[in-house]
C-alpha cells in the first residue's frame, strides 16, 4: 500500500504544462477571467504545480513573491500564435501603446526578435528580451 501511494505522489508531480482554459480559467494574479488569447502566460514550478496568468505582467509581478529558482517553466502566449504556449525565456517583447495589453503595461510577447521589430515598426515601442523585461519588473 505505501508504495502505492508513492507512485501516486510521483504521477502527481509532473513538470508539464496545461492548457488555459480561457473563460474559465482566472489568473493568479489580478483574479481575472483568462480570455485573452495573445496574452495569457503561465510557469510551471519544479513540483509541478502549474500557475496561468491573464497578462505576461501578471506572471512577471506573481514572480515577485516567488523564488525564481522554483519555476522549472516559464510560458507565453505570443501575438502571432494566439492560444499556443511558448518558451517565455526565449521570446522577445514589446512594450507598446500601440497593442494594449488586458492589465495596462502594453506588454507583448513574440517568438523572436525579429516578429518584436516588426510589430515594433508598425505600432511603435521598445523591445526586450526576457531578461531585460525581468529586470523592467524588478524595479
């Protein structure tokens, strides 16, 4: 019977992430409703418990009150792929007046740089890495 239960508690702690269900799911965060496709974000923990945001704001504000080295995943809807989960750590961001965003920063997730400056170029704005964006919210 124990290691019954041992195999259940493992199963239970799959690093992976989930869908978001949008309409249904609220974020973590602010508490609202998840409905923007373009801009819904979500990390993962290392033990597997799985958290989804409205905004990439949202999740960059959740972290900090978290400890960064307890996420084993960090994701993003991206602009050009509404409803699919990226790599947050490898996409590219635009904050611009030109895209709002459903929490107000204006922030925008793209896979790359280059889908970043183009957007940039039509909408205006300034883009960042993850890194640089991390450091934006830190302050």
């Amino acid at each position: 019977m124990f290691s019954g239960l041992l195999i259940a508690l493992a199963a239970g702690c799959k690093v992976a992430p989930e869908p978001i269900d949008y309409g249904a799911d609220a974020c973590q965060f602010c508490r609202m409703a998840i409905v923007d496709q373009q801009h819904g974000a979500e990390i993962v923990t290392n033990k597997g418990k799985v958290f989804k945001f409205d905004a990439v704001e949202c999740m960059m504000n959740h972290l900090r009150e978290v400890e960064a080295q307890s996420v084993s995943l960090f994701l993003v809807n991206t602009y050009p792929r509404p409803g699919e989960l990226l790599d947050a750590t490898q996409a590219s961001y635009l904050v611009s007046k030109g895209i709002p965003s459903p929490m107000g920063e204006y922030l925008t997730a793209f896979e790359n740089e280059a889908q970043a400056v183009e957007a940039q170029i039509k909408h205006g704005g300034d883009v960042y890495t993850w890194q640089e964006i991390n450091n934006r919210f830190k302050d």
